[in-house]
C-alpha cells in the first residue's frame, strides 16, 4: 500500500469504531521510524570548498549566490540602507542575507539518517535551507540542480577580495575578515 492508502484504510476502520485494526495498519504499513539525528560538523573552510565546488550556485534553485563577505562589506559601507544583524533577524537585515548567503545543506536530511559528509552536501540560500528544513527533495517536490563553475561565476569573489585590499580597515570586522581569508586563497589561485 501506498502512504495514502494506508493512512485511508486506517481512517476507513477508525469511523467503523475499529481502533486495534487501525493501530494494526498503522504500525505494518506506515510505522513511526525515530531517527537519532546525528551532528553536523563542517567548518568555514569545508563551507567555502562547497560554494566553490557548486560554483556559487543554490542547488535548489539554479539561482546565483554571493560571497558572504561581500554583503557585510556593503553593509559596513551602507549600514542603514544595507543592514546587518548577527543572527540575520528578518525585520532587522536587509533581505540579500537570506536570499544571497550560501550555506550547506544536507541533500538528504541529518534528521532522518543522511549523513554529514561532502556527498549529502549541497550549496544553496539561507532562505532555501530555511524552507527545506528537514524535508526530502521528493517531499517537497524539488530537485537537484548542476552545479556552477567557479571560474565562469566566483560569487562576486574576487570582487569582494579587491574591495578589501582596497580598503583595509575592513578587516577590522571579524566577518568581514573571515570570510576574506577563505577566499583570497581562490582569488590567488586563478
């Protein structure tokens, strides 16, 4: 039976008044399955790698990503118009955090047995992950999309790179800084 059919066949004995058979159905044909999430451990580095390998591309969109770094940097230059929050509050932020910073995402989720390891991962927007959450691609109707290339789209890296050598003093800010030591190694390996 299908997972429609069998939630149907367990209501159908539920308006009989037969609870033991619909329990019976439920727990043969769709039984609750507890999955012990396992941890997610990736570092900055291991992020930057990912977005570098999915060339700057939401996986679950097709759509193009930026640099992190590069959005502080305009809000460090335009706090007002381009603000930042450290826990990106909706109402505090400027949208581009969400819809723009690329973060991994486990393909198939931690919660219901994927594992935390580079062949789960996927490269998409705070705003996909947020949506995701802890659903399968199937369940949500989505799917993978190829990956990007690096050197045809870099995520307005090297631009960002520039903009700080440009401007030292922005690495005064420790987001800002983080972000430029991941990704002046890419720059310089061009």
């Amino acid at each position: 039976m299908n997972k429609f059919t069998v939630i149907e066949s367990s209501t159908i004995k539920l308006l009989y008044g037969n609870i033991i058979e619909a329990k019976r159905i439920i727990v043969q044909e769709y039984p609750f399955q507890r999955v012990v999430p396992k941890g997610r451990n990736y570092t900055d580095k291991e992020k930057m790698q990912q977005f570098v390998k999915d060339g700057f591309i939401d996986r679950y969109s097709g759509k193009k990503l930026i640099n992190p770094g590069l959005l502080k940097v305009l809000s460090y230059y335009m706090p007002e118009e381009f603000p930042y929050h450290p826990h990106w509050k909706m109402d505090a932020c400027h949208n581009a955090y969400w819809e723009f910073v690329p973060t991994v995402d486990h393909i198939v989720p931690v919660t219901l047995g994927g594992a935390d390891a580079e062949e789960n991962w996927a490269t998409t927007s705070m705003l996909h992950n947020a949506v995701k959450s802890g659903w399968t691609l199937e369940q949500l109707n989505w799917s993978l999309c190829d990956p990007g290339d690096f050197k045809e789209f870099d995520g307005l890296t090297k631009m960002f790179v520039q903009l700080v050598q440009k401007d030292e003093d922005l690495l005064k800010d420790s987001y800002i800084k983080r972000w430029y030591n991941l990704s002046i190694t890419y720059v310089q390996g061009e």
